[in-house]
C-alpha cells in the first residue's frame, strides 16, 4: 500500500532576502538616493559636470550638422541605373539621397552649417579644422548645373582643401586664421551657430571635422561627421566639359541633358566653345 505523498512546503526565505525585505534596507537606500541628489546640487554647476564627466559625455553637443548645398553638383559616377536615371529626371527632390549613392558631392565650395552646444558649465572652442581622409580626381561621373545656381550667402570662416595648410581662415583678412584671434565660449545649454565652407579646385575631397574644446581643466578632441555618419566631400571642376560622361540641367521641376550652348556656358574653356 502506498504512502500518501507528503505536501510540499514552500522554502524558507533566505538571510540575503530578509535582509533586502527588511524596513532598514528599505530606507537605506532612500537615504542614499536623497544624499546623492543632494550631493549634486550642492557641487559647482549643480553636478552636472561631474556626472557628464563621468558618463564621458561629449562637452560640446551638435544638436544640428548640416550641408548647405546652393551650386553646382558632380558625381563620382554616371547614373546608369535606369531607374535612378528616371527618380533623376522626374523627381529632383530625391537628389540628395541619389548624391550620396554616386559619391557626389558640391563643386568648388561646401558649406557646413553647425549649431554648437554647450555641454558643461563652460566649454570653449579653440579650434575646428578638416582631416581629409580621401584625396580624388575632380568628380566627373556627372555634372548637374541647377536653374537658380548662384553666389551663396557670405563666407563666415573658410577652409581652402587644396592649401597645404588647411586651418579656418576669416575671408578677407589676408589670410587670418579663425581661431588664432578668437575662440567661442559657450556656457551650458548655450548655442552658436558656425558657417564653416570648404573649397577644391584641383581635386576632389573626402574629410571629417575635428573640433578641439577645452572643459573642466581637460582638452578634448570630437569628430564632427553628417547627420548619417559619412563624410563630407567636395570637389573642384574640369576645365573641358567633354570630361563629364553627362551633363544636367534644371532641377527646379525636372533635370535634363544639356545641349552644346548650356555646356559651353558651363564650362566657357572648352575647346570648341
């Protein structure tokens, strides 16, 4: 005959549990969360930077990195793909996104638009200059000459990508450098906004920025890149437009190919023009 089975009995809970159970834990750690915060708002700046120090948060913030594209475009590559060639020719607002997939870029000036933020009780911009990671031959896939094509707003600070010494310059001012005369300051969560352009002629660009800040005592080093982590790039011109596989014209509705008398008021040095 069997022996009815014996109820099982739930197991008594442990030392570690009783203790984390227990009312004295409980407000230990209330006690410890209200200590921390007042910690921090007793620390200069409220705390902010100790913990954005020890988070390794960026000291400069770049809420905003943009590409001011007015002029003229060329591509690394032609646009074979039928269907690119089609969103080309009928759909100008996806130029953008077609730029990127040809390797494109502006030609002979790119203008970077940033809005800098500060990220400590004060940060202080001593320099931003362009690392060229790729040096091409002048883009001639395809050349897109846009209807309202014309002269960009006024340069702020300029890189020139074919001098030897690339560092930011003041446009008509023999040549200062930016930031030899001045630095930005910003205090946290204040903002300024920097045009920085850059301009080829004898080659193609490929580059990132490298912005150098000083914060709490320490110099950092941030890389500065598009919105989707590529590089920026530029490039200068063909002086013969028979270097280009195409050559496009319009972009307000529709882009098409240009006939002899738009190219040779393109490129004006073209032998028979």
């Amino acid at each position: 005959m069997s022996t009815p089975a014996t109820p099982a009995t739930e197991p008594s809970p442990s030392r570690l549990s009783r203790l984390v159970r227990s009312p004295l834990t409980w407000s230990a750690g209330v006690l410890g969360a209200v200590a921390g915060a007042l910690l921090i708002a007793w620390l200069p700046g409220g705390g902010h930077d100790l913990v954005d120090r020890v988070t390794a948060s960026d000291p400069l913030r770049l809420p905003y990195v943009e590409e001011d594209q007015q002029g003229d475009i060329a591509l690394e590559r032609p646009v074979e793909d039928s269907e690119d060639r089609a969103t080309l020719l009928t759909e100008p607002e996806k130029l953008p996104a077609l730029v990127r997939e040809y390797g494109g870029g502006p030609v002979g000036r790119l203008d970077v638009v940033l809005v800098a933020e500060g990220g400590r009780g004060l940060v202080r911009v001593v320099d931003i200059r362009p690392r060229v990671a790729r040096t091409l031959p002048v883009l001639t896939g395809s050349y897109l000459r846009p209807d309202s094509a014309g002269e960009p707003e006024v340069i702020h600070v300029v890189s020139d990508l074919d001098a030897a010494d690339r560092r930011p310059r003041v446009p008509g001012k023999a040549g200062t450098l930016y930031f030899t005369g001045k630095q930005i300051e910003l205090k946290r969560g204040e903002q300024e906004t920097l045009r920085l352009s850059f301009t080829a002629r004898d080659a193609a660009y490929e580059f990132d920025l490298l912005a150098t800040v000083v914060a709490d005592g320490r110099t950092y080093q941030q890389v500065i890149r598009r919105p989707d982590g590529g590089m920026f790039r530029v490039t200068g011109a063909a002086a013969d437009h028979r270097a280009y596989r195409r050559i496009y014209t319009g972009g307000t509705s529709t882009w098409h190919l240009a006939g002899r008398a738009a190219k040779c008021e393109i490129f004006p040095r073209s032998k028979g023009c």
